[in-house]
C-alpha cells in the first residue's frame, strides 16, 4: 500500500472522532466538522476501498466473562523463513489475539487470552508448542494492561 495516500483534514477529524467514539453516527460526526452526514459517509467508504480504514470492532472486557489471564509470547523459530506459516497456524487457534514478525531475539512476539492458567497451560502444551516451526517459546502473563488505544491522528 503506498505510504502517501491522500488524505485531507477532514477526513483526519473525521478518523479522530470515530476513533474515540466509534458508534457516533455520521449525522453527528459532521455536525462536528462542519460538514453534512453525507460528505461524511463517502469519505469513510473512500477510507476504507484505499485500507486506512479496516472495519469496525467491538470491544469486549474479556474478564468480566470469566477469561481472567492475558501473556505474551516471545517465539522462537526453527528459521525466520518460516513465518508466514507458523502465523497461519497460529491463526487457526482462537486463544491467539495478534501475532507480530518482530526484530530482536523472537521472531513472533503474540499475544493470548486463556480463562485461567490451567487453560493457558493447556493452550501452551496442546496447541502452541504443536505448531510447526515453532522451535520454542517464553511466556510473559500480564498482570494489567493500562493503555490501549489507536494513534490519534487530528
């Protein structure tokens, strides 16, 4: 995707306000900017036909639904060539929430969500350590995230 895709003021408001509230509707959104709900609709369908923006998601507290443990994992590979398959396998287990190719010491550094350790070890042993091409892991439990957010852009 090229770097220098044109995008104007209003469409960076436009991001910033539905970033912070995704559900605001556009009527609003372009009451906000100053303009109509329409200009705002076609500037989000032209967003997302060029990929800047990808959907929309819903955010759910994994906790208070009883998924109590959040780790990271630092993985090691047979070879570095190997990831675009271990990603694919990796994809297919619903436990693993993002998965990055990463320079330094891991090749993939992931994150999961399990219920409880039980499940995390379970995860681990059963699926993960299955993988092909994964040589070995570290694992890194969170014991709270404090920030998650996108990048603000206006």
């Amino acid at each position: 995707m090229e770097k220098n895709i044109e995008v104007d003021e209003i469409d960076l408001k436009i991001l910033g306000l539905l970033m912070s509230d995704a559900k605001m509707p556009y009527t609003e959104v372009g009451k906000r900017i100053n303009v109509s709900g329409g200009t705002v609709h076609v500037r989000m369908n032209k967003m997302e036909s060029l990929g800047i923006v990808k959907g929309s998601q819903l955010i759910v507290d994994h906790t208070k639904l009883g998924w109590d443990i959040s780790a990271f994992l630092g993985i090691y590979l047979d070879k570095s060539s190997l990831y675009a398959e271990v990603a694919e396998q990796m994809m297919a287990i619903p436990e693993v929430v993002s998965i990055n190719y990463t320079t330094g010491i891991y090749s993939i550094f992931a994150k999961i969500v399990c219920r409880d350790t039980v499940h995390l070890r379970e995860v681990l042993h059963d699926k993960i350590q299955k993988v092909v091409g994964i040589q070995r892991t570290e694992t890194f439990i969170s014991l709270e995230e404090s920030v998650s957010r996108s990048v603000p852009f206006a």
